[in-house]
C-alpha cells in the first residue's frame, strides 16, 4: 500500500497516476471517506467547532495507523513528491508487487483458455476485432465449464467477451486488460462467412495462400503472429519478476494458435491444428528469461 498526503491541489493524483495506477484502483480523499489518499488538515488553524477538532484528531490517527502499515509514505508539495518512507524503487506500481530479478531456471505455468461462443461463431463468421459479446450459449459455455475460485487474477484481451467469459469462470478474480493478445484483424473479411465471400476474389486469393497474406485492410498471419507473441512474452517476462507462478489467459483461438504456433516445438503440428473450442484451453509450463520463452510441456486444461 501506498500512502499520499499533502494538501489540497498539492499533486497527489498526478503521482499516483505517474505509478501506474488508473483511478479506480486508488482510493482517494480518505479524510472524508476513510480511503487511501488523503488531504492534510493538521496544519492549519486549530476550529473553534468541537466536532471540527475531533474530526482532525480522528483523521490524524487515522493517516498514522496507514503509515505504519503502508510500504511507501509520499508528501506531495507543489507537485513534487517527497518520500517520509520507502523510496522510488520499493515504491508498488500499478497495484501490482515490486519487480524483482527474473530467473530463466523458473518454471511458470500459463493457462491460455479460448473465450466462449458468440454469435459469430455461430454463424461461422470472421469475427476478428470486432467486438461482440457472448451468445446465449457461449454464457452457457462458461457457466458448465464451471467457476472456480482459486484464481486471484485473470488477464484478458480488450474485447470484452473476453471479459464476460472470465467473469462467469473465475468471478472472485481481478481482470487484468493485456492489449495486444486481441483477435486478428481480418479487414474487409471481419463479421462475414465463408459462403458470403465464395465469389470474392481477395478472398480467394487470400485461402489459397493459407490464410497467411494480409487480409485487404487487416493483418498477415505473419503479423498477427509477431503482435501476440509480442504481448504475452511481455506479460510474462513481467509476470516473472514479480513471481507469479501462474498466469491464467482468457483470450482468443487465434492467440493460442499464434503463441503454439511459434513456441510449441511441434513442427508437424500446422498453425490451425492448435485451435480448440470455446471455452476450452492449453495448460503450458515454461521459462521466460533472458533466452527468452522455452516450452517445456503443453496439456489440455480443464
């Protein structure tokens, strides 16, 4: 925990910003609402009001009880911060725990789970980027894939059913937004089917070369790819260094095919043979150093 003080328009918002944290992860204004920032009120003219005095005693109490318990106490002054406890370095960012060295000897495990259906899928279309939400069935999907409450924390692409599938399997978790691990971007393809472009010459073109040419206005395989692979080695390599032994992905098929794709050591295994239904994901354990990812198994999760 971090505690800011300081007076009125002094900064403190700014610098909470300036660490990473959205202002919904911060709680500000503790002096009125018993949050985590707070307005100072000792320093001024003692109130006539007895109810004003015990008010400033209380708030005092209150601000010395979060200092004692918080890892880094910052006075911002005109904008500027001073540390009374902690410093930059021990200072949490971003809600999430200090970094520390990564390690290419620790294992980690990453669950990378396929979204549930949407109407879409359905109806066997290039959904892509756009962003629909679940079906009936795909809630269903979710709801018989059950909830499990042992996950802390889920990261999800932007897309939000993504998110609505997340929130019916792991619903005691903090969803994590990862940008990057989104779907493909099929361009002029997205939101139509197969049957509806049979007589589309780009869309010819592109099946005959394997789905791997850019799509008119969209993304290449080959792109794609790079972007996915991209994100989550990010997100794990960050993972890494602050010790998280597990990371549970709510994504999309074409995510788990690009990053099997890439880092499964199956060269007879083709791009599209790594896809599963929805709801359904890979269990992979693996490093994440300086040597980069390196697979060591993959098994079905669930």
């Amino acid at each position: 925990m971090i505690l800011v003080v300081g007076g009125l328009a002094s900064g403190k918002r700014t610098f909470a910003r300036s660490l990473g944290f959205a202002d919904e992860d911060a709680a500000f204004d503790v002096h009125e609402r018993l949050r985590m920032t707070c307005a100072e009120v000792g320093n001024g003219i003692v109130p006539l009001d007895p109810d004003e005095r015990a008010w400033r005693e209380a708030v005092g109490r209150l601000s010395s009880a979060l200092a004692e318990r918080a890892d880094a106490v910052v006075r911002t002054v005109c904008g500027i911060p001073v540390f009374l406890k902690g410093d930059s370095d021990t200072c949490p960012r971003g809600g999430r725990p200090p970094l520390r060295q990564a390690s290419d000897n620790a294992e980690m495990e990453l669950v990378l789970i396929r979204h549930g259906q949407t109407p879409g899928n359905e109806e066997r279309r290039y959904v892509g980027i756009v962003d629909q939400p679940l079906s009936d069935a795909g809630r269903a999907q979710a709801r018989a894939a059950g909830a499990r409450d042992d996950v802390v924390r889920v990261y999800v692409s932007t897309l939000k059913r993504t998110h609505e599938t997340a929130a019916l399997m792991f619903p005691r978790a903090e969803q994590v937004v990862v940008e990057g691990i989104q779907e493909m971007d099929f361009g002029a393809f997205a939101g139509r089917s197969a049957d509806e472009m049979a007589d589309d010459s780009d869309y010819r073109a592109w099946v005959e070369s394997e789905c791997t040419a850019p799509c008119p206005g969209g993304e290449s395989q080959g792109h794609f790819t790079d972007r996915v692979c991209a994100a989550l080695e990010k997100l794990l390599r960050e993972a890494s260094e602050r010790g998280e032994k597990r990371l549970v992905v709510v994504a999309h098929g074409g995510t788990m095919m690009s990053f099997l794709d890439r880092y499964g050591n199956d060269p007879s295994k083709k791009y599209w043979e790594w896809l599963l239904g929805n709801c359904e994901g890979y269990r992979i354990t693996l490093t994440c150093g300086d040597a980069g990812i390196q697979v060591r198994s993959i098994g079905q999760w669930g």
